[in-house]
C-alpha cells in the first residue's frame, strides 16, 4: 500500500483546491503534512508558471529543537525557492491545543497579505480526529461537520487542499520523493486529545474497518450539506422577524416549538458574531433571557459578546469595560475648518460630513444647521437622562431619557450615542434626533452627519 504512487492524485487534488489562487501562503511546520504539501504546491509553480508562494513557520516555544526546525524549514524553502518567513507565540495555559491554534492563527492574520489565500496540509486523518472531538462535545451536524476544504479566513479564505487525502498517501509520496522532515516527538504524548485519537483509537477502528476513515469522512461532508441546507432555509426566516436595528423580534418565536426556536436561535447568532453556541448554552439564552419579564434586562455572556432582552427583542452587543468612562466630560472639540471626518474613540467609528449627493440612507443622516465661524462645536457622550431636551418640531420640553425609550434605544447604546454641542447648545444626536436648535433657518447652511460605524448594531 504504501508504495503506491499517490502523485497524479494529490497534485489533482491541490490544483482543485487553489485554482484559481495565485497568491498562497502556506503554514509550514517542517512536519510530514506541510513537507509533502509544499513540495507539491512549488512542483505545480514550476511547472504552470502562474503560482507566488510563501511559507512561514510559527515556533510555539514548547520544544529545544525549535531552532533546529526553524534552520530545517528555512533550508526546506530555500532549496524551492519559496519566500520563508518566521513568527514567535506564547501559548497560554490551560487547552494547549485550542489555544496554540487560536495564537497560530491571529499571527497569521497578520502576516497574511490582502490578495493572499492561507493554506493549511490538514488530511483525512486530520478530519477523522476533528470529528470525534467534536462527537466528545456533544456537537450537533455543524460541529460534526468538521473542517471545510475552502472556507473563509476573516477577508481572506483558508484552504486545506489534502482534507480527502490519507495519511498513507502522504506518506508514500514523501517516500518515493525522499523528502525529508521533522518528526516532533510530542506528538506521541497521548496525554493530549488529539494525539490519543491519533495514536490509540483510530488505528484500532481503521484495523477492524478498512474504509472506517473514508466513511468518516463522508459523514462529516453529510453533516455540512445538511447544516448548510438548514441554514439557507433558517436565514429566509429570519429574515423576517428582525428589528430594523438587527435584533430579533421574540414575538415571532415565542409560540413556536421548542426545537425550531433553538434553532432560529443559533441561526441568528452565528449570522451576528460567527458563534455557534451549544445546546446547553441555547438553553440558557431560552431561559434565562428570552422567557423573562419584558420589562427585564436579563442577559447572558458569550465569549466577549452579551446577549440580552430590551423591548420584547434580543440585542448581541459587545462587552467593552471601556465605555464606562463614557462621560459627559469625554469631549472631542472639533475645528470648522477640518471637520470632513471625526475620528471617535474606543473604536466607535466616525463621524462623516456628506453632500445631498452621496447619501444612501437619509434615516440615518442627522441634517442640522452648519456652526457659526464662532460657534465652538464638539461631540459629548453619555449625557444625564434627565437633561431637558427639545425635539425639532416639539412643543415642549423632555427628558433624555423619555426620549430614548421612544425611540426605542437599548440603555447599553445610549451611553456610546454620539452627541453634538454648538457651544453648550445640543445640536442632534448623531442618526437619532435633532433638536429645535439644530433645525434649518430659512435658507441656512447645512450639515448632512452621518454616524459610520460597520459595528453600530453589535453595542
């Protein structure tokens, strides 16, 4: 077995994959996989003249070979004519695996370039072992999914060109190619998860059933036409129970069996932050937020985000400790002669100056008069619910607070609102009112502002 020639097969298998990719680059390790992986990718560059590869190594600082692998690979790139490149993590305690990914990964965000694909040399065996982890979790048809062979990596996309090939032709290829590469001995501690599959349990079943890591496979491509299928159709449904802000209308699911709610639920949040929550975090969302008073601003904790209840609907918004010192003296003073573009802190976006001409949205556009050339002009947050404020047409004064809860504003998004000041007078808040000191005067000029923030609806 292991001397069957596997070449024509794996090449087709990678020309598949990177067609029609130009720019790649490859995470190299020096191990078998990404060996096998780079010698193919720089074969086919040699032979079609239309592929510009770079490699980078990512030393996890766990092994004293570590410097040995790093000359290795820089060797390995040489010989091939690859541009190498190399990069340090500190691994945090706790899963070593899950975070050594994690920390591989964010590294090689930043190296990757705008018009690259990153490509990784995870196998079929790789696929088998992703799979019993996530049947360990108790994970439904997306986590039993496992990898995809091309799936987005934030702007770019990830490619795992060998996902259907076996560890044996990978093998036989290095062999009759007399390649050479690290063996890294940790591999062997059985003490990790992976490496316990790896090295105990799937050799037994692959023994007992031949086909075992084929079929395994194949239900993971099973459950991913499946997850994919539900998706497209849950989307569609969804599409129709969303607040014009993004949260979801619980009116429209609260009546619904239980199951169907849990997953217009999950639909929902992996549209919104990309997570898909467990079965028994769902049931916590259910529970202890959804089902809870209308008047209750329960909420619930996922990763870095918060899910919570306003108004019979539910909000993901990010969980940033910063914006408490969102005050009414945070203040940016703005000059008249350079106010195109107002930069906000904490990562709130900016405020920009349009023309009639390229508005798209006037809902969200806050026209005011323009400043006199005396007026001091700035931007405050987080003002007190209690200041009197008169809305443009108003006959009569109301609270701030009166008015957010008309217009339905979340109390975790009225603190990061913009607000705009001539002098001491309240102008507008940016996308949400203007005030009588703010209206138009005759044939006054004007100010069309419009709040930019590609996260506005995830605070």
């Amino acid at each position: 077995m292991i001397n069957k020639d596997y070449t024509k097969y794996l090449q087709e298998q990678v020309i598949q994959c990177i067609n029609p990719y130009k720019y790649l680059l490859l995470s190299f390790s020096g191990g078998l996989d990404s060996t096998v992986l780079l010698d193919i990718i720089t074969t086919l560059r040699n032979k079609y003249n239309n592929i510009f590869l770079r490699a980078c190594y990512i030393d996890h600082q766990q092994n004293n070979l570590s410097n040995q692998w790093l000359d290795h690979c820089t060797y390995e790139c040489k010989q091939r004519d690859v541009l190498f490149l190399y990069d340090i993590i500190k691994v945090n305690k706790g899963n070593f695996e899950q975070n050594a990914r994690n920390q591989r990964y964010k590294k090689l965000l930043k190296i990757i370039r705008h018009n690259e694909v990153l490509i990784t040399a995870h196998h079929q065996n790789d696929q088998v072992e992703t799979f019993f982890l996530a049947l360990k979790r108790g994970s439904g048809p997306r986590g039993l999914s496992a990898m995809s062979i091309n799936q987005p990596f934030y702007h770019s996309r990830l490619l795992r060109p060998l996902l259907n090939c076996s560890k044996v032709m990978l093998l036989s290829y290095a062999s009759q190619n007399k390649l050479n590469w690290i063996n890294d001995y940790s591999n062997y501690d059985n003490v990790l998860d992976r490496n316990f599959l790896r090295n105990g349990v799937i050799p037994l079943l692959q023994k007992r059933w031949s086909n075992f890591c084929q079929n395994v496979t194949l239900s993971t491509y099973l459950c991913a036409n499946q997850e994919q299928l539900t998706n497209t159709l849950l989307n569609n449904i969804i599409s129709g129970m969303l607040f014009h802000d993004g949260s979801l209308i619980i009116n429209h699911i609260i009546n619904m069996n239980i199951n169907y709610c849990l997953a217009i639920l999950r639909c929902w949040l992996i549209k919104k932050i990309f997570i898909s929550c467990s079965y028994k975090k769902l049931n916590i969302i259910w529970n202890e937020v959804v089902l809870t008073r209308n008047d209750s601003l329960a909420k619930c904790h996922i990763n870095n985000f918060i899910i919570q209840k306003f108004k019979n609907r539910l909000y993901i918004h990010k969980l940033n400790h910063q914006y408490k010192d969102l005050c009414s003296r945070t203040t940016i003073f703005i000059s008249t002669s350079n106010y195109k573009k107002i930069l906000l802190p904490l990562d709130l976006g900016e405020i920009l100056l349009l023309t009639i001409n390229n508005i798209s949205n006037k809902k969200l556009i806050s026209i005011v008069r323009a400043p006199a050339v005396t007026d001091t002009v700035s931007i405050r947050f987080n003002l007190n619910g209690s200041t009197l404020v008169k809305l443009m047409y108003a006959k009569h004064h109301t609270t701030l607070k009166k008015i957010w809860k008309m217009l339905l504003v979340p109390p975790w998004q009225r603190k990061i609102i913009p607000i705009l000041f001539y002098n001491n007078k309240l102008i507008a808040a940016i996308g949400y009112f203007v005030t009588t000191h703010g209206m138009l005067v005759n044939n006054y000029n004007c100010w069309y502002l419009y709040w930019f923030n590609k996260n506005k609806y995830l605070y």
